[in-house]
C-alpha cells in the first residue's frame, strides 16, 4: 500500500519512524455525466473570471475568502512557516479509556506502519503497552494543511489511527430531541427488549452492499448488450403513523423469528420462548368482565358439563318429591296432635272449675254448720 504521509510518533522522549497508510477504501461506484443525447462526456474547465480563460494545474494557488469577498493570498511558503509542532510528528498527548471516545468523533481510519528496521523496536513497544493497558492515544497531528486529532489504538498487530474532529466541531443535540414528551410503558419496553434478543448477533463479515452488486449486474448486463433490467418489485409501504405500537412490536418479533426459522412466539430471554400477548385497555378489560357472566350462563357447555347439570337436577327433583311427601304425611298429625291439646286443656280448665267451685260451696256451708250449733 502506498503511504500518504512520512513522519513519527513522539511517545515522550521515544522517536518512532512511521509512514501512514489508508486503512479504508471507497467500493462505491462512481458515474460520469454525459450528454444525453450524443453520450458526450461533461466536463469542468478551471478558468480564471478576470481574464476569462483556462488556466493549468501549476498556476492554481491557494487564498482565503475574506467577509468582503477579498481574496488573500496562501502560499505553500506561508504554510510551511507556521510553527505546528505536529508538521511531520504524531504527538501523543494523553492515554484514555477507548469508552471516553464519542463514535460521532470518528473520521478517516489510517495504518502506522514502522518506517525501517531501527523503528521496528519502539513500535512493537508502543503496540504492546497499548495491549496491556487496554487503553487509546489520543493524539495530534497535521496533514493537508491543517493540525487534526487522532487517536491510536491496536488492530491485530498494528497500530492503527482513527482522525477525531474537534469536539467544537461536534452539533449539539437540542433542536433534535423529539419536543414532546413521550412516556413508555414496561410492557413495551419488555417487547423491545424480545425483538432485540430475537434479532440477535449478526458476523460484520457478512454483510455487504446489496445496491453495489445490483449496479455492478445491471452494468454487466448492458455491456453484453442487454436490454433494459426488470423493475425491481415495489417495497412494501413503510414510514407511516404507527397506529399501535404495542401490535408493531408484536408483529415485528414475529417476523423476526420466522427468519430466524424459531416460529412464531416472541422470545424471550435466556434463550426460552414466550407468547407474547398485547396488555388490553381498561375499557376493553371492564367490557369484557361485564359480558363474562351472561356468556357462562347461556354460552355452549362440554358434555360432562351437561351430563353433570341433568343428573343433578334429577336429584333435586327426587329430593323436592320425597319432601312434599313428608309434609303431605305429617300435616294430619300435627292437626290430631293439636285437637288432642285443646280437648286437654277444656278437660283441665273445666276441672279446674269444678274444683274451684267446690271450694267455694264448701267455704259457704262451713259458717252456716257453725250458725246452727
């Protein structure tokens, strides 16, 4: 690979001869603009607005727009006179945890490579202290004109430097926070939680670019003289109003799993499968309860349900006969037994007369008996 940038990286009083080295590539392919009508290419022509004419590569210089719309000369003299320390060294200026870093810093990925044989020592240091402290360098540096940030970090056996931006040059998130505030329930924080464990783990390894191959198909395809590619089917429509999130989650936990080929239950965690099941309204719940009663009552019954209903009611059929018969067969005994009680009591209250008279006459013969002696 070719190197970019020759330089070294300043670790305190430890020089380290590096050249830098592009550790990406773009795969995006690229189109030219034509003419349509004659397939022509378009093309640019740099040309100066003062004398109306193209100019070459060489007498194309650098300046500064200023807030007039002045132009102020910048040449590569000017540049070069600036007193940047990091002109042609990576000066490492702290070791940090790699969590401290905000993925939005992240910019061009590079590789150091030991520029000779005498480097090969304090690289492989360098290297192997960064292993063992499981920690970052954050560094600076310059290329193209202009002092960046970077920071280095092991891949595999190389040192590797990922360009930060200025943390000034990171936009604050307030204008892009939702506005209203939004509460979300557990329950649907629980499905959430089973469409990811669904989805699961993915090999970075095998994804790819899918438009890429279908570009580079449909351009292979015009080359050997075809004609004009199939439309591809229409996408289903998507990226509208979700009506209820609860059944958009469920739906997607289905979906999901069927991919996966697990079925159709939303899973759960620890690898067990769970149903689940959307969390009803209070209204529909009260709905429900109300109508549960009248559907038990006159609803359809299994057949031990019913057989179990009619002998119980024979039962009670057979019950309420022998009762009725014993009312029936009581009812003139009890009568008997009250005549029996009221001739009792007229033979005792006209005894008990009789025997007060008595008593009475012989009250009224015993003075008499005395009046005659």
């Amino acid at each position: 690979m070719r190197s970019i940038w020759n330089g070294a990286i300043s670790f305190g009083l430890v020089s380290i001869p590096i050249k830098l080295v592009n550790a990406t590539e773009n795969h995006s392919i690229s189109f030219r603009q034509i003419h349509t009508e004659d397939g022509g290419r378009i093309r640019y022509r740099k040309v100066c607005e003062l004398e109306d004419r193209e100019v070459t590569t060489a007498e194309i210089g650098k300046g500064y727009e200023d807030a007039d719309g002045s132009i102020i000369p910048i040449t590569e003299d000017d540049l070069a006179a600036l007193p940047i320390p990091t002109a042609k060294t990576i000066e490492i200026v702290a070791f940090v945890p790699a969590d401290r870093i905000d993925p939005l810093q992240m910019d061009t990925s590079y590789y150091l490579s030991a520029n000779g044989v005498p480097a090969a020592k304090p690289y492989t240091l360098l290297r192997e202290a960064l292993k063992r402290s499981q920690k970052v360098a954050i560094a600076k540096f310059a290329l193209r004109g202009r002092e960046r940030l970077g920071m280095l970090r092991v891949v595999d056996d190389v040192i590797a430097m990922h360009g930060l931006l200025w943390p000034d040059e990171i936009r604050a998130t307030d204008s892009v926070a939702p506005d209203t505030d939004v509460k979300v329930r557990e329950a649907e924080l629980d499905l959430a939680d089973a469409l990811m464990d669904t989805l699961g783990d993915v090999d970075m390894d095998s994804l790819h670019d899918d438009y890429r191959a279908a570009v580079e198909e449909m351009i292979a395809t015009k080359v050997e003289g075809g004609g004009a590619t199939a439309p591809a089917p229409a996408a289903e429509a998507g990226g509208g109003k979700v009506i209820d999130l609860m059944a958009a989650l469920e739906s997607s936990v289905r979906a999901a799993r069927s991919a996966r080929g697990e079925g159709s239950g939303a899973g759960a965690k620890d690898g067990k499968d769970a149903e689940v099941t959307a969390l009803p309204s209070r209204r529909s719940t009260a709905r429900k309860s109300a109508s549960a009663a009248p559907k038990q009552v006159g609803g359809k019954k299994s057949t031990a349900t019913k057989a179990s209903t009619k002998s119980g009611a024979r039962a009670a059929a057979k019950s309420t006969a022998k009762t009725a018969a014993k009312s029936t067969a009581a009812a003139p005994k009890k009568s008997t037994a009250k005549k029996s009680t009221k001739s009792t009591i007229a033979k005792k209250t006209t005894t008990a007369k009789k025997t007060s008279g008595t008593s009475a006459t012989a009250k009224k013969t015993t003075p008499r008996k005395r009046a005659s002696a």
